[in-house]
C-alpha cells in the first residue's frame, strides 16, 4: 500500500494558497497531467464530486481521479475519498501558516490489492513523482503572483 506525503512551503498567505488550491478546477494548472476536471458543484465543500482525466499511466492503468470531498476545514484541511486509475484513494491537502508563508502538504494514501502487490513500488514511484512536480509548479506559479492574484506584467527588454 503505496503511502505517498510530499511538503513544500509557499511564500503567499494561506488563504490565497487555500482558495486556488481547493477549487479543483484550477488543477490543470497546476498539475501539468491534468486534461479535464468536473466538479459537481461552483464551490468545493464536504460531498462535491471531483474527476479529472489525466495523461499519466503507470503501465497501462491511467491515473484518472474519481473522489468525493470527506472533510473540508477552510484553511487546514480538504481530504477526498475515491479512486485513482483502479485503485482506492484516500487523499488529503493540509494547510498551515506562519509569518505570511503556508506549509501545503499533500497525502495519499492509495490501497492496491494482493494480485497487484508486485506494482506496488512503481506506483508509488511515479505518484511521488508527480506529486513532487506538481507541487513544485503550484509554489512557482503562486509565488510568481502579485499580492492581488493576478500574473506581473513581463517587464519589457531594454
């Protein structure tokens, strides 16, 4: 059972990491696999469906996600129940703060079943791997915002 928890820090406020983060449906964004998102309501609160179709496959399974939102603390906490490609999922976002920077620390917990035990270490391989990048991209691209959440304008060459 592949037990995946990567931390990275964020120089923005929670609340700003919080709210991009919790909208699923900035997920392609971030998350450069990403293809496709649906959530089943405008804001996302214990009970909301979330799917995304991604391009990333361990041998032939895609890593598609199929989750239900379990517990949701505004600012601390969005864990989900689901699947990910054919395989129980229990994921969790948290959240915490100090002197203006947010800790976002992402978990998954993902249960594979005795015949597929033998894929055990490549699944978690490549899902620490794309956890790590995605991570990486969501600090770059929060941090590279301005304090209003809009993109800086590229300063012109001289």
């Amino acid at each position: 059972m592949p037990q995946i928890e990567h931390s990275i820090t964020i120089n923005r406020p929670v609340g700003e990491v919080f709210r991009f983060v919790a909208d699923f449906r900035n997920d392609p964004q971030w998350q450069k696999d990403v293809v496709e998102v649906h959530q089943s309501d405008g804001s996302t609160r214990i009970g909301s469906m979330i799917t995304e179709t991604r391009n990333s496959r361990v041998w032939t399974w895609r890593l598609d996600l199929n989750a239900d939102v379990v517990d949701y603390q505004p600012n601390k906490l969005i864990e989900f129940k689901g699947v990910i490609g054919q395989f129980p999922v229990l994921g969790r976002y948290e959240f915490s703060f100090s002197r203006g920077t947010t800790q976002f620390t992402q978990s998954l917990d993902i249960r594979i079943g005795f015949l597929y035990m033998l894929f055990s270490p490549f699944i978690r391989g490549a899902v620490m791997r794309r956890t790590k990048n995605s991570m990486e991209a969501l600090k770059q691209m929060l941090e590279a915002r301005g304090s209003s959440g809009v993109s800086p304008i590229p300063q012109a060459e001289a």
